[in-house]
C-alpha cells in the first residue's frame, strides 16, 4: 500500500502514541512556557522590584564608600554574592514554573531514543532541507518574526510614551532610576506576555494538530499492528484447526468407553464415565457443542452407548467441567440420578 498522506487516515493506536511518546514528541508549545516565565517575571519584578531596588542602592553605596579601604578583589567577590542573593531566589522561581509548564503539557519524558546517534541528523544535505525548507521552519521563522514584532512594538510603544523621563534620565536620582527601570520592565514584559500568551494559544493548538497529523496510521500499518498484538490470522486458523483435531480424536478415543453421553438435546452433548477403582466421582471424558455435540452422539450410537436427553444437566456440565475432570459436587445429585436410571435398565434387561 502507498504510504502517502492519502493513505495516512486512520488515528494512532496506543501503541503508536507510546512510540512517539518515547521519542520524546509530546506536542508541546515552548511558545506556552516562554508567555507563562514572561508573566511570571513580570509579576516577581512588581513583588520585589522595591527590595531589590533598595538592595541595589545599598551595594553601590557600600562599595562607593568602601573605595581605598577594601581591596578590588574583595570588592568583587562582595558584588557576586550580593548578586546571588538577589537573582537565586526568581532563578529557582522561574526554573520551577518552566518545569510544571512542560509537565501539564504532557509530563517530562526521559528517553534514550533521543540520544541514538542517526545518520539523518548528520546528513548535511538532509538537515540543510530540514532547517530550511521544511514546514517547521517556516514555522519557526513566523513565530520568531511575531516575537520580534511583539516585542518591538511594546518596547517601541512605552518609549514613546516615556520620551521626556528617558530623555532626563541622566538627571534622576538612583533611586528614582531605579524605580523607572523597574516600571519600565514591568510593563514591557506584561503586556509583550500578553501578546505572547495569544501566540502560545495558536502554537500550541497547531502543535497538537500537527502531532496528531504525523500519528495517523495507514490502513495496512493498523492491520500489520493487530496482527503482531494478536498473532498471525493464518497461525491462529492453524492453531484452531489442530485443537479441532485434537478434540475430535479425543472423541473417538473416549467416547465409545463412556458410560452415558447427556444432551441438550442437540447443541450439547457431554460423555461421562465411572471407574470405581480409580474415581471418586463421574468424570467428563469428551464434550462438545452443536458438530462436535452431533458427532459425540453418532459415535455413542455406532457403539451402543446410551444417550440421556438432560438439558439442565449438559449445559451445566460442558460450561463447569473441563475435559478429564471429575465432576463437581453441585452435579452430584442430578449425575447420581442418571447412573441410578442406567443401573435399573441394566438389571431389567439382564432379568
């Protein structure tokens, strides 16, 4: 069968979910992760703009005024733990929101399919196609120029409406400097994780499609998958054709040794036999149902074995006893019954 993407119309089984999955395509949007550590930012710099502000000022003065006193080294080394207490906490913040966006969009996936080295990856000519004339990088390319967009147009938009404090920037205190940088990130960040979030939105939806557009199985793959799940059809005919055979030389084996064969009167049929040297009860020596229950019955009739039309009693038998079992004791009674009635026409017809 042609694998094309005319072909490719049936939707994935589990099995091929589970490969893609392995592989580590879960379809999931960066685009998402990115508007959610933007939002996120934007929300930290508010909470703890005016702290780290403040921290800031603090540095810059006790280095100022540590000049002469401290050597540069130590003035560096105080500089980097001040800026580790400061960005450590929002790094871990927003390390942790990075993770949680990748798992409710489909769990975080270790695979070493990934790692395999492939001779695709490596082949120039293939990725040259890949990066550049593929349908994922001209995705890519739109999502970068939107990005771009995005972020230009805000920035471009705050900076005309702050023109004059940007212009007298250069005449403000530090900490009013500091204040309007923190004002300034806020609102870039926001509103571009806004437009961001819109774009997310989009990707992510397209991400699915596309994933499940790759997923999808041609007919003769559906059929080659069940047939590896279930086994070959022709082996399975194979296997039901040599139980057949086996049951029915069974039944020729054991049926014209049973003691009575009971029926329903033409569905089942169930032979059973009695030996009181070995059996402390009746045991199911060959069943059957329908051609099998008919060829039961001819056999104990070419043999003269006697055949006792018991309904309640056949069906009972052939679903609760297997083959070469003796019979259960809820049958006890009604089997009893029957042995009882062949008992009594024997002596009858011995006298």
């Amino acid at each position: 069968m042609a694998d094309s993407a005319q072909d490719r119309n049936q939707p994935a089984t589990p099995k091929r979910r589970k490969e893609f999955r392995e592989k580590g395509e879960t379809g999931m949007s960066r685009e998402v992760s990115t508007a959610l550590l933007m939002f996120c930012g934007a929300a930290m710099v508010g909470v703890s703009g005016s702290w780290i502000g403040t921290k800031m000022a603090m540095d810059v003065k006790n280095t100022l005024g540590s000049m002469g006193r401290v050597s540069v080294v130590e003035r560096l080394n105080s500089a980097f733990f001040s800026a580790v207490e400061i960005l450590s906490p929002i790094f871990v913040i927003l390390m942790a929101i990075a993770i949680l966006s990748f798992v409710s969009q489909g769990g975080v996936v270790f695979s070493l399919k990934v790692l395999m080295p492939k001779f695709e990856r490596i082949n120039p000519l293939k990725r040259f196609k890949q990066v550049f004339f593929s349908m994922n990088a001209v995705s890519e390319l739109l999502k970068g120029l939107i990005k771009v967009g995005i972020l230009s147009g805000i920035t471009a938009m705050y900076v005309s409406a702050h023109m004059s404090q940007i212009l007298s920037m250069n005449k403000m205190e530090p900490g009013s400097l500091l204040r309007f940088f923190s004002d300034a990130s806020i609102w870039i960040i926001g509103f571009s994780a806004l437009g961001l979030a819109a774009l997310a939105v989009i990707d992510r939806i397209y991400v699915r499609w596309d994933l499940e557009k790759r997923m999808k199985m041609t007919m003769q793959e559906v059929k080659d998958e069940h047939k590896e799940h279930e086994g070959d059809p022709a082996v399975k005919s194979r296997r039901r054709q040599r139980h057949r055979e086996m049951s029915l030389n069974r039944v020729l084996s054991e049926v014209p040794k049973a003691d009575v064969v009971v029926t329903n009167p033409t569905h089942y049929a169930v032979a059973l036999r009695y030996d009181r040297n070995e059996d402390s009860s009746p045991r199911v020596t060959a069943k059957g149902v329908d051609e099998m229950a008919l060829k039961i019955r001819t056999i104990a009739r070419q043999n003269g074995v006697p055949i006792m039309e018991q309904r309640a009693l056949a069906r009972g038998l052939y679903a609760a006893v297997k083959v070469g079992q003796m019979i259960s004791h809820e049958y006890f009674q009604a089997v009893a019954e029957v042995y009882a009635f062949l008992y009594r026409n024997r002596r009858m017809a011995d006298s």
